[in-house]
C-alpha cells in the first residue's frame, strides 16, 4: 500500500537529505501492525477496503479464508470484522493481545462469550447479552436496526460507557443498567420507566433525550451533558443538573427559547445546534464560560451582543451572518481562538490576545487585521477552486507559525510560517519548511504516499494538480 520512498525523493544537490530519507524508510520498514481488519473475498472487494471504506485506519487486512494460517501481531489492539466471525477467529483473538473489536457485517456467533481480553466492542446489530465478555468495559450500537432491546440486566457489571442510536423506541430498563457506568449515550423517545428511577449515580458523562432528563434531576457527578430536544419538549429550570460544565443543546424541530434560568451558572462550554433564539447579551450571565460554539446554529437573525470576559474560545455560524461582525458580537478581550464560520465581510481589529483564528478562504479577499498575537490560521474552502487565499508576504503577522486550508494554497508564505497542513477532500499533506525556499511534504492521496522536497510554487502546482486527479 505504501511505495517505497527511493521512488518518490527527487533529491537536489544543494541539499544533503540521506537523513530525511533515512526517517521516512525506518518509519515504513518498522511500521507495526495495531489494527486489521477481516473481510469475505466473495462480498468484499480488497480495491473496496483499499478506497478507505473501514471505520478503522488499518495496518493489515485479510479474508476471513485465510485467517487460520495468519498470525495476530503482538502489536495488534483492534481488529474490524467486515465479514462473519467465526470459532477459529474467536480463538485466535482470545490468544491475543487484542483489547477492541468492531462488527461491520452479520453477526453469526456460536454460543459462549467473546474472549474475556476484549475491553471495548463496537456493532451494527445487536448482540446478545450472553455472548459479551464479563470484563467488558465499553458498548457501542451506532444505528441499532435490531428489534431486539437492550437487555439492561444482563449487560456486564464491568460495563462503564454504553452507547445506542438510532433505536428511538427501544425500551431499557434503566434501574438494571450497570452500576459502574460512567458514560452513557441514549436517545430513547419513549419510556415506561417511573418518574422516580435514576440513571447510575457515578456518571459523568452523558447523552440523552429531553425525555429523560427527569431520571438525572438529582445526579451530582455529572459534567458533561448533550441533550437532544424532541417534540414540544420544553426545558425546564431545574431539569439540567447544576453540576453540569460541559452542555449540548440539540434541536431539530420548531424554534426553542434559551433563557438564563435553564443553563448551569457554572457552565464552561456551551455548544447550541440547530433551531434555537435567545436575547442578545444572554451569556454575559455565565462569568466561567471559556468555549461558545454556535456553528450549527441555524437561526441568522440572532446578535449575540456582549459575551463574558471568561471567554478564550468562540464559534460563529457557519451560515451567512446578516450583520457586520462588530454589531453582530463584541469580542472578548482575552478571546484566543476564533471560528468566523460563514461570516464574509469586512473584520473589524480583532483583540490582541487572539492565537488561532479560522476563516471562510474568500474572507481573506475582504479588508482584515490580522492581531500580532495570532500563531495559527485555518482557511475553510467555500470559494471555487482557483481563488486563492489573497494577500502577499507583508499581510502575514510576524507571529504566525502555522496555516491549513481545505481549499486553495495560498500563493505566498512569510518566513515565519514553518508549517502548512492541506487536506482537500479525504487527502492530507503536511508541508514542512525546511530552509528559506525549500519544504518537505508528505501525505496520502487515497492509498498512495507521497513525499518529496521542493520550493513553494512547484507545491502548490503538484498537490493542486494531485486534488484534481
């Protein structure tokens, strides 16, 4: 999968890179194998497994075949079925030192436990809860198609993050759930649980619907808390625990109302998505909130207005801002990080403690002050390709270390950039510098590695004209 590297340095005499060579071909030759993944050659293609269609960045992969004769690395921690398992696999895996697993195809286990050195299991269907490893730790059901419900009484005591989507009207027990857990995902509509029942004490983190939030009313240990709102729910003072410092507001139906009275005084990170409206100048009421992010906030006829001094981190919306940005937000004075999200217009001097900022790519076309302060920018693409990122050399901040963009490079970089992160589409580059005119770059472009040396034009030229392939 990966070619070897004497075919991809074209090498310059000006420069003496045996040592660059050396670290790449060392790297490649003592790669150990930490996950493989297991697919039926006669369901699955290998081109299909090569193309990236797997949950996890493999090292290794076979067909369910040829299993018998394959020797587990020592290295190997997780392993990714896109085939059925079957008793050789299960054996092999329990002389392993394999710790996860994921299901991707039918399940068709034989009767007995999974090896009791899995620590995490991840499946499109449901198991049965007598197959489960006793030491089973964490539970995974990214959308569940199963008519079978979670036997809540039967999952492992061990059990301390269990997660389940898309099964809205599956039923649980939530007074037999595992006393041990500490992070839950849930997004059940519906329950016949009594009012009275609690979720697990010890939890601390969890995910749940609107419905719910009567069984964790008086929950202390909880700090992270993501609500998904549904129907006419309406969130009530009180329903969120006090203790909470980490909140997730998700709606997706008619328009919520936030107000002050329903969110923890002692909230540091608050991210609201989707349909919501608030006052202006509404969180200046939390004076510990460091992190804002309302990208995914879909109603643009908002102001946010003052925001709390406490704020490092803010987050705009990724839709179009119908306001100029110093009447649609005042800025924190200590603000460090800054997502402009679908904002186009003119930007206004920004505060002078700002270290990472990330822009649209045609925001660059409009009038900006760039603070001295700011390390890092990322560029979002929206522009079409060809419209590069503006500005030469003397626009760039003598601090500026770092840049990434999705879409076009830029066509000039300033000295004090030493490094550039390009990711189109599912490609990623790295482009170092290494002196004044030369960088090194490495990366994949689907399933071939690339590497070579070279000055800034003829980069910009090869990794645009790779993207286009």
């Amino acid at each position: 999968m990966i070619k070897s590297i004497d075919n991809l340095f074209g090498i310059d005499g000006n420069f003496k890179l045996n040592s660059y060579r050396d670290i790449f071909q060392r790297s490649i030759k003592s790669k150990s194998i930490k996950s493989l993944v297991v697919y039926d050659e006669k369901k699955t293609s290998l081109e299909y497994i090569k193309k990236g269609y797997t949950h996890c960045d493999y090292d290794d992969c076979l067909n369910i075949d040829d299993i018998e004769n394959y020797e587990i690395s020592t290295s190997c921690r997780e392993i990714e079925f896109l085939s059925k398992i079957n008793q050789i696999s299960i054996d092999k895996i329990s002389r392993s030192n394999i710790k996860s697993i994921e299901f991707s195809g039918k399940l068709d286990l034989v009767e007995g436990r999974l090896p009791l050195n899995i620590r995490s299991i991840k499946s499109k269907r449901h198991i049965d809860e007598s197959r489960l490893p006793l030491n089973l730790k964490k539970l995974t059901y990214p959308y569940i198609d199963s008519e079978n419900a979670i036997d809540a009484l039967q999952l492992p005591r061990s059990l301390t993050s269990l997660s389940c989507l898309g099964a809205p009207n599956h039923q649980i027990d939530i007074r037999s759930l595992p006393p041990n857990l500490k992070r839950l995902t849930y997004y059940n509509s519906i329950t016949d649980t009594p009012s009275s029942a609690r979720l697990p004490l010890g939890l601390t983190n969890v995910s749940i619907s609107s419905h719910w939030l009567k069984y964790i009313a008086d929950l202390k240990s909880i700090e992270i808390l993501q609500i998904k709102i549904l129907d006419e729910h309406r969130i009530k003072p009180g329903d969120i625990p006090s203790c909470v410092t980490h909140l997730i507001l998700s709606n997706r139906t008619s328009y919520k109302t936030i107000t002050t009275d329903i969110i923890p005084k002692k909230v540091k990170y608050l991210r609201i998505n989707g349909e919501f409206e608030f006052q202006a100048n509404i969180f200046t009421e939390f004076q510990q909130l460091e992190t804002l992010d309302i990208t995914t906030l879909y109603n643009n006829n908002l102001v946010l207005g003052n925001l709390p001094e406490s704020l490092t981190d803010l987050s705009l919306p990724y839709n179009s801002i119908d306001y100029p940005l110093d009447q649609y937000v005042t800025l924190p004075s200590g603000l460090q990080r800054l997502d402009l999200g679908g904002y186009k217009g003119e930007i206004p001097e920004m505060p002078s403690s700002l270290k990472t900022l990330r822009v649209r790519e045609n925001t660059a076309e409009q009038p900006v002050t760039i603070p001295s302060s700011v390390e890092t920018i990322h560029f979002r693409k929206v522009a079409e390709r060809g419209k590069a990122v503006t500005g030469g050399k003397e626009d760039w901040p003598s601090s500026l270390t770092s840049i990434s963009t999705s879409g076009t490079l830029p066509l000039q970089l300033s000295k004090s950039i030493n490094r550039v992160t390009y990711y189109p589409g599912i490609c990623r580059y790295t482009i170092q510098r290494l002196n004044e005119t030369s960088f090194l770059v490495y990366g994949l472009t689907g399933t071939r590695f690339v590497a070579f040396i070279s000055n800034w034009e003829t980069i910009r030229n090869l990794l645009h004209s790779l993207d286009d392939k």
